[in-house]
C-alpha cells in the first residue's frame, strides 16, 4: 500500500487547480483576461485640401501608414493587455507639419475615459479629444 503524506496532498491539490485553470483558459480562448475591446478614431478637420498622413503603433503592434482625407477617420481597435500598459502612440503629418500623439495610455485616464472609443479630432489649430462621453470633449492648441 502507498503512504500519502500531507506535502503530497497539497501537491495534488495544486496540480488539479493548474490544471483547472489552463481548461477553462482554452476553452475560453483566453477571454476571461479580456478587456473590453477599444476603438480609437482619428479624424481629419484640417481643411477640404488638406490630406491627414496618420501612422499608429504600439510596442508590439505597428499599424502602418494611412492617408485620410478630410471629413474622414482612421480607426483601429484593440484589446488592452491583462498587465495595463496599452499604448498607442500616432504619428500624424499634414503640409510640412509633425506631431506625435498618444492616443491611448492605460496607465492614465484612457482606461476609463475610453471604455468603448477614443476619438480624436485633428483641426488646423487645436486637437480635440474625447471618450465615449462627448460632453467631455477637450481641445488643445498644437505646440
């Protein structure tokens, strides 16, 4: 007959949680560690002559370039990483024109200001930023 000691239960125990836990982590495809899905728009308010060059990335995804014209948006969407430090930075040109924006930061208000949106709103003399509540909307002059 085999002897279980104490020290082996617990080893058992734990086994069959791990083991638990990676079921229910492949059957769910990984969404009980989701966040709500975020979707950031761009939008370009320059001018009707005035075509908006928007280039997104983040430390692990680069979402290439894209020209936008005026009226239109560029948008992509994401899930926010389990660890919290989702950021998305654009790079955004028009007529000689640079600036570089951070159009989501999980570590500061994006995380709940952008449940669902961020938006952003690229004019000739300010850029304007809201989340899913556009009452908050906020606009700053461009540096």
């Amino acid at each position: 007959m085999v002897k279980v000691g104490d020290g082996t239960i617990i080893h058992i125990f734990i086994f069959l949680q791990l083991l638990l836990l990676t079921s229910l982590i492949v059957v769910s495809e990984g969404s009980i560690f989701k966040r709500p899905k975020r979707h950031v728009h761009v939008m370009n308010f320059l001018d009707r002559n005035i075509n908006l060059k928007v280039h997104c990335k983040s430390t692990d995804d680069d979402l290439g370039f894209h020209d936008v014209s005026y009226g239109n948006e560029y948008e992509f969407e994401f899930y926010p990483n389990i660890f919290g430090t989702t950021l998305f930075l654009c790079n955004l040109q028009w007529q000689g024109k640079v600036q570089l924006v951070t159009v989501y930061n999980a570590k500061s208000a994006d995380f709940e200001r952008c449940v669902d949106n961020c938006n952003w709103r690229v004019e000739l003399h300010q850029l304007c930023t809201w989340g899913d509540d556009q009452s908050k909307k906020v606009c700053s002059p461009w540096k």
